[in-house]
C-alpha cells in the first residue's frame, strides 16, 4: 500500500470512527421541528419526499399548503389517495394575485385551524407546513399562535415548514435547518416551469 493510500485509510478510519461516536451519543427519541428556508428552489420538493418516506412506513401524515395548494402538483396527485395522507389546502392560492388582503386573512385562518387540529393529534407522525413563512411574514398570521401550537404538539410528532426568510422564532426553535442557496434558476432565464419537473 502506497502512502497516499495510507494516509487516505487512516483519515476514513477516523472520519467514521467520529461518526460512530455521534451515532452512538443521539439517544434522544422525539420529533423533530425542521425548516426549509432559503431562496433556493427544492423546499417543498424535499418536504414531499419526506412525506413520501413517512408514507412508505405506514405513518399519518398531514401537508397544510399555504400558497401553491392551488397549483398543480405531482407529488399530491400521486399520494392523495393513500389514506394515511390528508392534504389541506389555502382557498386562495397565491396571495399576491388575490389583492384581497382580508380574503386571504380567512383564508390562511380556515386552513390555520386544519393544521393546528393535525398538529394536536397524536396518530399524526409528520405536518407538513408549506410555505408558511409567508403568512407569518406577510401578517396573517401570528408567531404567537404557531411557536405555541409547535410547543405543544405531541412529542414523537415531526414538523417540517417550508418557505423563505424564515421567521428568527421559527429558526431558533429548529432542530434542524437546511437553507437552499440558488446558484442558477433556469426561470431567469427564460425557461417556463416544467410540468412533472418543477412541479
């Protein structure tokens, strides 16, 4: 063995001797919160393939979409029929299309009060909040009223919320938070969105 090889074998060695120790140290079972911020695209992507994950085990699941729930989207046309899945969705969609500040006020509500029923339930394994950050940016909702539902939610119960500039409440909270940093997006360059792809 040459040198360089050596030194490579013993620097895995080490490499996974210190995240065996890490394994070994995370005895804490629980849920988690995560947040996926940043202004990178991807976030409710990987929040959907987290529901996927949780799916594929048997676990309840609810996904509350703040924004985009009107759209099309693939992952949910491809799950909605599992019935450990229940989908709520925002009434009005995009809410800088709506200009009816006091319509998407009752509507982030209604759909508010859905995700505050599944984040009281015990049976419930993961809540998806998406794009949530925007209502608690925009005013329609209170961080009051969210940081206390997360607090109090059921101890092996997982969150995710999605959406840029989170809240510094939310962050602080976190047990976990991936920032998608965007490089290059092929919208500003012209390129639609892609149907199957981008959603």
């Amino acid at each position: 063995m040459s040198e360089r090889d050596e030194r490579h074998r013993k620097a895995m060695q080490t490499l996974k001797s210190r995240v065996d120790e890490k394994v070994a140290a995370a005895d804490e079972r629980r849920g988690q919160l995560l947040v996926f911020t940043g202004n990178g695209k991807g976030k409710t992507t990987a929040a959907w393939g987290t529901v996927t994950r949780a799916l594929g085990y048997g676990y309840r699941v609810g996904v509350v979409q703040f924004i985009k729930g009107q759209w099309e989207c693939g992952e949910r046309n491809r799950l909605e029929d599992d019935h450990h899945l229940e989908v709520a969705i925002m009434a009005t969609g995009f809410t800088w299309e709506t200009q009816n500040r006091e319509s998407d006020t009752q509507a982030c509500r209604e759909v508010w009060a859905e995700a505050a029923r599944m984040l009281a339930d015990t049976e419930v394994y993961l809540v998806v909040l998406d794009e949530i950050t925007y209502m608690l940016k925009f005013g329609y909702l209170d961080i009051a009223t969210v940081r206390q539902a997360l607090e109090n939610r059921p101890v092996e119960q997982t969150v995710i919320v999605t959406g840029r500039n989170a809240h510094r409440e939310l962050q602080a909270m976190a047990d976990t938070i991936t920032e998608m940093t965007e490089v290059r997006h092929a919208f500003n360059a012209g390129l639609e969105a892609r149907r199957g792809i981008d959603y």
